[in-house]
C-alpha cells in the first residue's frame, strides 16, 4: 500500500519533551498520506507542561491534520470492527505505553486504538520515548520487537552519559518507517546512530 493512499492514525502519549521532534514528523508526514488521524491519550490531552499547554498541542493537531482529536477509549473503538485506519503510529510512545501494549492492558485510548487496530492484522507503528529503555522497559520493548503487526521507528540513547538507560526514537524517521511498515518491513537499522 502507498502512504499517499492510507489512512493514518497518529497518537501521541506522554514525553512532552519529545514533541517539538514529533510535530516536526507530523508536519512531514501529513503531506504525503491520504488521511490522517490525530489521536491523544487522556494524560496528554489534558496536561499543560513546561514544554506547553494540552489545548495548544490539541489545537496544532487538529489544525495540522485536518481532523478532530480523539481522546477517549469510546471515540477510538470503532477502529477496529469500522476497519478505518491502514497504519497506526504511536508517537512519542512512553515505557508506560509499551508496558501496556506487551501486557495487553487496554486501560486508554491509545492502548484501545492499538488493539483495535490489530483485530485486523494491520501494522503499528512505534516511535520510543522513554528514560528507561535500557532497563526496566527493555523486557517490553524485546517483547513487542517480536511480535507480528509492530514495527519500530530506529531509536538510539539520546543522552549516554547523563542518562544512560534512556531511548528515544528518530522521530524524522517516522514517515520513511511508516511507508515500509505499510508493506510489512522494518527500517533498518532498528538502533540508530
């Protein structure tokens, strides 16, 4: 399938601090798919941090897609049984995120959206972010490497030396790894330099 055609479900989770990288993908990729859907946990929906507040990052969404948010499990169910998304991007996705996606805990809107999105044997698209990607959250991680339908944005340590167990993905990979992961391949090298 080509990007040009898809139907693009894009859900952000926490990692505010990682947002300013993924708008900048958001903003590449949105020209080159067909449709796209923003899609916000309840946590990011709701928070104002330091990085900015929930109705700015809402509002950017909103306005960059061309399509309402959605933020509750109620609003995100249809995608599943209606079919409406080709691929699902989950970006930035938090070590909570994937600790929930290993476990099959479908406790929010993203969670839901990933599950019904995988009824129908269609790609999910990971993009890491998570200070503790080399120690707690990498038995999560392994385990959602080796499963069938997720595909992973390369990642790399974004800081080695002051945070070493930290992961972060190269959010201006995301619309390259969406394109194969549309046709079942892994960008390669997972581990980015």
């Amino acid at each position: 399938m080509k990007l040009e055609d898809a139907r693009v479900g894009f859900a952000l989770c926490g990692s505010y601090c990682t947002y300013s990288q993924v708008f900048a993908a958001l903003e590449d990729l949105v020209p080159q798919a067909g449709t796209v859907i923003p899609i916000l946990s309840e946590q990011s929906g709701c928070q104002d941090t330091r990085f900015g507040t929930a109705a700015d990052f809402r509002a950017r969404l909103e306005t960059l897609c061309g399509n309402p948010v959605l933020d509750s499990i109620v609003q995100v169910e249809p995608i599943g049984p209606k079919k409406l998304l080709d691929l699902l991007i989950i970006a930035p996705c938090t070590g909570n995120t994937l600790a929930k996606l290993a476990c099959g805990v479908t406790d929010t809107a993203v969670t839901m959206a990933a599950k019904a999105h995988l009824r129908n044997g269609r790609p999910v698209l990971l993009a890491p972010a998570t200070n503790d990607g080399l120690s707690v959250s990498l038995r999560n991680l392994g385990d959602l490497l080796c499963r069938k339908g997720y595909y992973f944005v390369p990642f790399r340590q974004d800081d080695p030396v002051g945070k070493p167990n930290s992961l972060v993905a190269r959010m201006d990979l995301i619309p390259q790894a969406a394109r194969l992961a549309l046709n079942g391949e892994q960008l390669q090298p997972v581990l980015a330099l």
